[in-house]
C-alpha cells in the first residue's frame, strides 16, 4: 500500500508552518500514521546542507549552487525518509518541497521555472506531491509577522522585500500552472481561519485517499 505524499508551501511569514503544526497533532490524535517532516532537511545528510545554504555568512552564494544544493539535500530526503514512508503506507506532512525550488530559485532568483524543474528531476525521479496545499500572503505582511517574532532571520528571510515579492508572484504562477495539486490558502485571514480552511482542504482529501 502507498501512502500519502502532502506538502505545504508558502512564502516567508505566509503562516503556513503554524497551520501544519497543529493538523499534524490532530491526525495524530485521530490515530493516523502520520510522518511530519522538512525541507530543507529531514534526513541527517540534508540537515547538514541545510546548515550549509541558510548559514548568514553564506551571503555570496551563486544562485546555481544554492539550487543545486537544495536539490541535493532534497535527493537525501526523498531516498532516506519520504520514499520509505511512502512504502510502509504513512501520511507524509512535508514543510516546502519542490514548489519551493521552483518559486524562490527559478523565478526569484531568475533562473527559470522549467530550468530548475528539469534539474530537479534527476533528484526527484518524477516524485510530485498528491497534494501541495500553498499559503500564501502578501510580503509585507509576511515579512512583519517575521519581525514581530523577534527571531534571528535566516538568509533567505534577509534578501529585500523586491525578492519576496517575486516568491510571491512565483508561488501563484506555479499555482496555476500545477492546478491539479495545488491548492491556494489565503493567509492573510487570521490565524483561525487559516487553521480552518486549511482543514478543509486536507481531511475530505485524507478520507477520500485513505477512507
Ligand atoms: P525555513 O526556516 O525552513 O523556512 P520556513 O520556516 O519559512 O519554512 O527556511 C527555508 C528557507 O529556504 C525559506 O526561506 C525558503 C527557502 N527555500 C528555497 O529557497 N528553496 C527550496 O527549495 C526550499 C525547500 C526552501
């Protein structure tokens, strides 16, 4: 039996990691085999890429290397924790995936929507998700959610408002043109309705997938 592959995508600050959070407990509590898990990250290889690509010192990094080393940490995380939980039949919970190559490096950073889903491919081996549920909110509303948490902004959350805004736009054209997958969350409504909607979404769909 297969399991589910459902990813979360969004722009910084969209309030997408809160919603996750707190449906991954409930599926939990409603008994379903649920493996949440990251990107980029969620094997102990991809953490270390991880380290490497959002380190603040890493300021002058070519737009190519930091899509190849999302790439690379992504083949980990495939091999080492998605495709095992696919195989034993669980429900993979997966914060940002491909989408988020496609929108921050190939169309912020300009290297090309089908460019880096081509690159990509040789990592994912034509591995989509069955579901991609995408937050997404306005930057400036995103980016002073960020603010007020008064955490230390990595270095992507450090790239100016001109680069956010070009992850947003990215985000809604991908939204378009993967339309079967994808579904688009207005994060802007409160932290509840976000919540709510997104609920919406993802239960019927775990039903109908799992019964
Ligand atoms: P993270 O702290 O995990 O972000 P968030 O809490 O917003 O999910 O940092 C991941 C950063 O890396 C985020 O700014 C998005 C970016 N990113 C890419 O640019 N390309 C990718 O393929 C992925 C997976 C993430």
């Amino acid at each position: 039996m297969r399991g589910l592959f459902i990813t979360f995508e969004g722009n910084d600050g969209s309030g997408k990691s809160s919603a996750l959070q707190t449906v991954k407990k409930e599926l939990l509590e409603k008994g379903f085999d649920v493996v949440y898990t990251r990107e980029p990250g969620g094997s102990y290889i991809a953490e270390k890429i991880r380290e490497l690509i959002l380190d603040k010192d890493n300021l002058g990094m070519d737009p190519k290397t930091e899509a190849l080393l999302y790439a690379a940490s992504r083949r980990e995380h495939i091999t080492k924790t998605i495709i095992p939980a696919l195989e034993a039949g669980k429900i993979i919970l997966c914060d940002r995936f491909l989408d988020s190559s496609l929108a921050y490096q190939g169309y912020a950073r300009e290297l090309g929507i089908d460019n880096v889903l081509q690159m990509n491919q040789f990592a994912t081996e034509g591995l989509f998700p069955d579901l991609t549920i995408l937050v997404c909110t306005r930057p400036e509303i995103g980016m002073s959610r960020i603010k007020k948490d008064e955490r230390d902004m990595d270095r992507l959350e450090l790239e100016k408002i001109t680069f956010h805004n070009k992850v947003y736009e990215g985000y809604l054209s991908i939204a378009d043109h993967f339309n079967d997958r994808v579904v688009v969350v207005n994060g802007e409504q409160s932290k509840e309705e976000v919540l709510e909607t997104v609920k919406n979404i993802l239960y019927p769909f775990i039903k109908e997938r799992m019964g």
